[in-house]
C-alpha cells in the first residue's frame, strides 16, 4: 500500500512537473507592433532591440503619411513614425497617446532645436527621429547645368526624364514654395495657381513616385526628380554623378517622429522602442545607414566628420532660414486635398 502511495505521488508530481513545462512552453512573448516608412531603420536594430529587451517586433511599413493615418483606424501599433504635419492632426484628432518619459530616459539627448515645436509643442506626444529636406535629385551627366531651382521640372529639354513626389503635401507645398508662397497657405488664389502649374507640367512626367526615385537616377531611366535628402544621400553613395540641391526658392524641412497611438496594446514596450532608437549609438547607426539628419545630440558625435560637414545632408543655416514645417489644420488638408485631386485627374 505504501508502495502504491509512493507510485501516485510521483505519477502526480511528474504530470505537474510537465503541466508546469507546458505551460512556460505556451506562454506568449511579449510583442510591438511598430510602423515606419520603407528603408528607414539600420540593419539590425530591431534584432539588437529584441535581444536587449526581450521584447518581440512586428514591423510593417508605409509610403506616406496618409497610408499610415487610414491604417491606423483600423489596425492598432505600438510605435509609429509620422511626419510633423501628420503629428499635428492626430494630435488634434486624439489619436496618439501621451508618453511616460520615465521609460525614455534618453529624450535627455534630443537635440534642443527639435523641442518645444509647433507640431507638439509640449513635447507630450513625440520624440523626434531624424529629418530631411526635400529637393531634387538630379543627375550631373544628363542635365545641361546645376541644378538651382524648382523651374527645372518644368524645363522641356528634360520631357519625359523626370518624377514628381507621389505625396500630396509635398509636391504642392514645393510647388508653393516655387511661386513664392508659404508651403501651409490656404489662400485659394495661390493655391490655384500651384494646381495649375502643376497640372501644366503632368503631361512632362515620367510619374509620381516615393523613394523609388533614388533607383530611377541609378539605372537612367530618370535624369531629375523630387527627393528627400536622406534618400538623396543614399542615392548619390550608390552613383557618383547624382547630386542634390535644396531649390533656392526655399524647401519643406520635414522632421519624422516616434509616436505611441491611443490605441496601442503595449504603450510601455513601445515607449522601450523609442528609448532604445535614441540610445547614441543607435541613433548614429540609423542616421549613418539612413544618410538623415540626425536629431540626437550625443549620437551626432559619433557621426563620421565627412556625414555631418555635407550641406547636401546638414544644410546651412541660410538654407534652413528659407525652409518651412508643414502645418496642419482641416482648412489645409481640404484644399490641398481638391488641388492634388484635380492634378491626378487631369488628362
């Protein structure tokens, strides 16, 4: 009887045993959900972050601020990346969630000049990432001077040979600049004449595009075209007769942000995510790999003397002076939105 006893305990302690295994085999690991633009994140940061943390990446990506705003009404991410602009209204619209600063303890290396912005300016919603002009790249080969001014894509000897930036603020807002007005103005008059010079010059186009311009300069098949400055960067390592310019009429100055959504299922983690994205070292890594300007103070130390001395990629102060952020408002968005409809419907 005793025996029989013994053989019950031991039978029992081993189902436990094994009920206990099964159980820290079923048990789920911890995960984000984070969305960024394409191409615009080091090689192996997210595996350096999983094994630091612990802690599991989904990642997805996007094209423009406007694919990721419809996204996020119908699907949750804990991280994710939009422009100024884009801050802005979904600030307005209660869509992102207020950060605990206690689980970023290193937004104490972001750069001052990135704090305190019109887009956020209590700092509660964003943490800057990098930023970037936009401008044209363009290749020296193939044109017949340097290019200075937005008027070369309206230039007819370059026909058939260029693209517009397949995003809407952008290309309008450059447009704007162009003929001398504000990127955020809501005068209707001038925005009907950028409507107009833009349809004027679809006909000259190749096509609208995001950052597949870099590849379109590479191989030739474009000799000039609308860039971010990071893309720009990348493009010119790759192809050494590409060069870009900030049109001296003036530019977008663009600055893309971490930001955790109201919706988010693990806010704390992706506070963990853009904690880690401003560790110096990482941040250096992404603005190096990425050729955007980077946003952290102590990273931008660990930056080679030839990346940060590159006007192409840190402009001058000059240029900044001519360069706005887009602003936001229900006003803009609807005009820019009859303007950019009207353009892609044109014949």
């Amino acid at each position: 009887m005793i025996e029989l006893k013994k053989r019950v305990l031991c039978l029992a302690a081993a189902l436990c045993l094994a009920a206990s295994l099964l159980l820290v085999g079923c048990e789920q690991k911890e995960t984000i959900r984070v969305f960024n633009w394409g191409e615009f994140i080091a090689e192996g940061v997210l595996e350096d972050f999983e094994e630091e943390t612990g802690i599991q990446v989904i990642y997805s990506e996007y094209n423009t601020n406007e694919d990721m705003y419809n996204k996020l009404k119908t699907t949750s991410y804990d991280v994710i990346v939009p422009s100024d602009y884009m801050v802005q209204q979904l600030i307005e619209e209660d869509m992102l969630a207020e950060l605990n600063f206690d689980n970023i303890p290193n937004y104490q290396y972001i750069d001052p000049q990135f704090q305190n912005t019109p887009y956020d300016p209590e700092n509660k919603y964003s943490v800057p990432y990098m930023w970037c002009t936009l401008g044209i790249l363009y290749d020296s080969e193939k044109v017949a001077e340097p290019i200075t001014s937005m008027t070369a894509m309206w230039d007819p000897q370059y026909e058939g040979r260029m693209f517009m930036m397949d995003s809407m603020r952008d290309t309008i807002g450059i447009t704007m600049k162009m003929l001398g007005y504000s990127v955020n103005s809501e005068d209707q008059a001038e925005l009907d004449a950028a409507q107009a010079k833009l349809i004027e010059q679809r006909p000259m186009l190749l096509g609208y595009v995001t950052d597949e311009i870099k590849d379109k300069l590479i191989s030739g098949e474009a000799y000039l075209g609308l860039a971010y400055s990071g893309e720009a960067g990348k493009a010119m390592e790759e192809k050494e007769s590409l060069a870009y310019c900030v049109p001296e009429e003036g530019t977008i100055f663009s600055i893309d942000t971490l930001c955790v959504p109201k919706n988010a299922q693990n806010k704390e983690g992706g506070e963990k995510f853009i904690n880690f994205m401003h560790k110096p070292d990482i941040a250096a890594r992404n603005a190096e790999e990425m050729l955007y300007g980077i946003a952290n103070t102590e990273g931008k130390k660990l930056l080679p003397e030839e990346i940060t001395s590159d006007e192409s990629l840190y402009p001058s102060d000059e240029v900044m002076a001519r360069s706005e952020l887009m602003a936001v408002s229900k006003e803009i968005n609807e005009k820019n939105e009859a303007v950019w409809q009207a353009v892609m419907s044109a014949n």
